[in-house]
C-alpha cells in the first residue's frame, strides 16, 4: 500500500490575504502545466474522491477557474444504466482525457469502491470484480496509453460533515446539494469508513497511490492539493514551489516506510523521505 497523507491539526487558519497570494501562484503554475500538456499531446486524470461536503466541487473549481476551456474536461457522472452497472470500466473510458487534455472527476469509477457498496447500489459480485481487476486497468491506462492519474481522496471528521450538512441544508443558496444519497450516507459513516480502507489497502499502489488530503479546512485543502499535483509532475518553465512561509510550522507531511508511520514532518525531511516511502 502506497498513501500518500496530508495532515493539518497544528494549523487552525489562513489569513484572506495570504489565501489569495497562494491562488494566484498556483494557478499560474498550472496553467504552465496545462500549456505543457497541450504542447506535447499528454493525457492527465485527476480523480476527487471523499465523503458528502468534503469540498471535491469546490478544489475542483479552484483548479479549473483559469484553465483553457478547450483543454481540460469536468466529469460527473449521474445514475448509471443498467447496462453501465454491467460494464462498469467501459463507462468510465468514454470519458478519458484524450490528448492534449486534462479530465477532472467529480467522483470517478472508484464510485464502485465506496458510495455504491455503502448504499447497496451494486452486487457483492459487482463489487469484488471492481476491486480485483481496478489496479490492471489503471496500470494498462498508464503504461499502454500513456496516461498520467492521479488520486485524491479529501478527509474530514465526522463532526466536520454534520456542520456542513446542516450549513447546506440551512443555505438558501446550496440546500439544493443536499441529495437523497447524501441524507442517506450520514447514517452509514461507518459503513463507508470500512469501504474506504479497504479501497487504500487494495487500490493504492506504487504507480497510482491516493493522495489522502485533510479536507477539515477547506482552503488548505485546496491549496495543497494542487501543490502536490504541481509539485509531482513535470512541464516547461516549472517554479520550485516550496511551501509559503505560512506553511513552515504545519507539521503536517507524512509517510510510511516499510509499514511505519513518520508523521509531523516538515517539508523538508518529507523531500527526503518520500523517495523511499511504501
């Protein structure tokens, strides 16, 4: 197993100010990285994955508000057929980025490793079929048609989710993002928890770990994510994104090495560390 973890328990806030100056550079850069990818005809699949109002929408956003509309794609799926039930990869290839491309899901197959399990949306067989062939398809993606996934799954707490699912079901302007399934899943936290851990102990492997995101704080969220994206893959004219100065005292970097946990590290030792990580 191979997660890659953001943490950020020690880092309660983030000035307005500060926010902005960190948007601003990281979306350049990836502008930079968009401009690289169309140059060479590359294919990126960036997957948000995470329980009800963990902020996948709102990071997605934030990736995309300056994006080149022609370029890059937002995916989210609704109900699946009966016959997308049946094929459940093939659905999902109709929407790969092709080249020159980049594909933001909002959910992605993994849909099938944690909300549909939890809600009793699939088989049991549907289920194990899903998780004994994901890693194959994924590294043929990869390997065979050279494209680049990535996988982020944002986490919150428990009391996290139920103040933004009463904010939203209080809003007069978001309570329509309170779905059915939504209502539903609140009951099910442990359900899902079990799915979750088991989709990290099967799916997340050398060549597509999850990038597992501490979702408490959005804006944090957001900004991390996308440096971690930035910061992994490479393109023309890259700035070295060291965290702001803000960031110094997180403590919020981790990894596992041979099955042990080296948390609260700075930037700094998790550079060193992350080469050798599980």
């Amino acid at each position: 197993m191979s997660i890659i973890e953001y943490k950020f328990e020690q880092y309660n806030s983030l000035a307005p100010s500060q926010y902005k100056k960190e948007k601003y550079n990281l979306q350049v850069e990836l502008l930079k990285l968009q401009e690289d990818v169309i140059s060479k005809k590359r294919k990126i699949a960036i997957c948000f994955e995470g329980r009800d109002t963990a902020g996948k929408s709102s990071t997605i956003n934030f990736f995309s508000e300056h994006l080149i509309p022609s370029n890059f794609k937002y995916v989210h799926l609704g109900i699946p057929s009966p016959e997308e039930k049946k094929h459940w990869f093939k659905r999902w290839e109709h929407y790969l980025p092709k080249n020159g491309q980049i594909v933001l899901f909002d959910r992605s197959w993994y849909t099938r490793a944690l909300t549909e399990p939890t809600l009793g949306y699939c088989t049991k067989p549907q289920y194990e079929e899903f998780m004994t062939k994901v890693n194959d398809w994924e590294k043929n993606l990869i390997q065979k048609h050279n494209i680049e996934i990535i996988k982020f799954y944002f986490s919150i707490d428990k009391d996290q989710q139920t103040r933004r699912i009463k904010a939203r079901k209080n809003s007069k302007l978001k309570y329509w993002k309170l779905s059915a399934s939504d209502k539903l899943m609140v009951n099910k936290w442990d359900i899902f928890t079990l799915y979750k851990n088991q989709m990290f102990d099967i799916t997340s492997t050398q060549f597509a770990p999850w990038v597992v995101i501490n979702a408490n704080n959005k804006m944090i969220a957001r900004v991390s994510a996308l440096r971690y994206l930035l910061n992994n893959l490479d393109y023309a004219d890259k700035t070295s994104l060291e965290p702001p100065q803000w960031a110094e005292d997180l403590g919020n970097y981790s990894c596992h090495i041979e099955g042990i946990l080296f948390d609260n590290l700075s930037y700094e030792q998790f550079k060193i560390l992350a080469p050798f990580s599980d």
